[in-house]
C-alpha cells in the first residue's frame, strides 16, 4: 500500500493521509490476457457529516490516465473530509512574467503571462477567465496550462494579416 497525504488551501494546518492498494486482475474473457488494475483510494479520516469516507476505486485497463484518475479519487474523498475552520480567500489573483515586456511588438508576436494567486487560496476558477485584444473576445484561442494556483496563458495570433502595396 502506498500512501500520500492532501491538504485544503484554505485550511493549510490540516493534512489528510490517504492510502492506496493496487491490485492486479486478469480479464480471462479478453484474449490478449492484459490485466486491468484495480486501485483502491481510501482514508480513516471521517466523513463531515458523521461515519466514515467509503473508498473510490478506479478501473484501470492502462496506466495511461492513472494521475487524472488519482485527481479525481482524490477530490471525491476530499470533499467529504470536514477540513475544519477555512481562512477567507479576499486576495485575489495577480499577472506575473508578461512577454513580450512592451507594448510595441510585432503582429505575430504571441502573448504570454502567468496568472498566480498565493496561498492559502481557493484558487483561480478556469472557466471564469476571458481575454480580450483591441475589444476582440479571443478567449477560445488561448492556451492554458498550469494548475489553481498558477496558469500560465498564452495566445499566439491566429489570423496573420498583411498589408500589401
């Protein structure tokens, strides 16, 4: 069993141990005979409203996704964990490492910065993001990468246009 501990941004005193057990299992109905793991994420920690966290487990017939289903087994246990009294989050986030530097840059240029906001934090909600160039709404054009609490958000102009004379 291996284990790895989480902890609420908004509470950063509390950490929670969570336990996880692999375990092999062949399909004797698929003929290639491949195993499909079966991972079980559990905790002792109680449940907010009283008794205990059931355990989530995951199917896995590759290891492909195994960290974006450990994310998810780790979020469903978590948000069932009573992580105590929650610090307000009234800061908010901030632009950090803008480039170009200046404003005077070549049409082609792309548009990079990070957008950061510091701990303890709720996180900056992705999907509540917009950008804008000269009034244009080119949100769906940009690329985000990066986590809650630091996004790096880059746009590369899609539409080159050219005067010609």
């Amino acid at each position: 069993m291996a284990q790895f501990l989480v902890r609420n941004s908004l509470n950063p005193g509390k950490v929670v141990k969570l336990g996880v057990t692999f375990k092999k299992v062949t399909d004797k109905s698929r003929h290639d005979g491949e195993p499909i793991w079966v991972v079980e994420v559990a905790t002792n920690e109680p449940h907010k409203n009283g008794g205990s966290i059931n355990p989530f487990f995951l199917n896995l017939i590759t290891l492909d996704k195994f960290d974006e289903e450990m994310k998810k087994a780790a979020a469903f246990i978590s948000e069932q964990i009573d992580w105590g009294t929650l610090i307000d989050d009234k800061r908010s986030p901030y632009v950090d490492g803008v480039y170009p530097t200046t404003y005077e840059m070549d049409i082609e240029s792309a548009v990079e910065f990070d957008l950061k906001e510091a701990l303890p934090a709720a996180g900056i909600d992705i999907d509540s993001i917009t950008l804008t160039a000269n009034g244009f709404d080119i949100t769906n054009e940009v690329e985000i990468t990066g986590n809650p609490y630091n996004y790096n958000i880059k746009w590369r102009p899609k539409i080159k246009i050219y005067d010609t004379y």
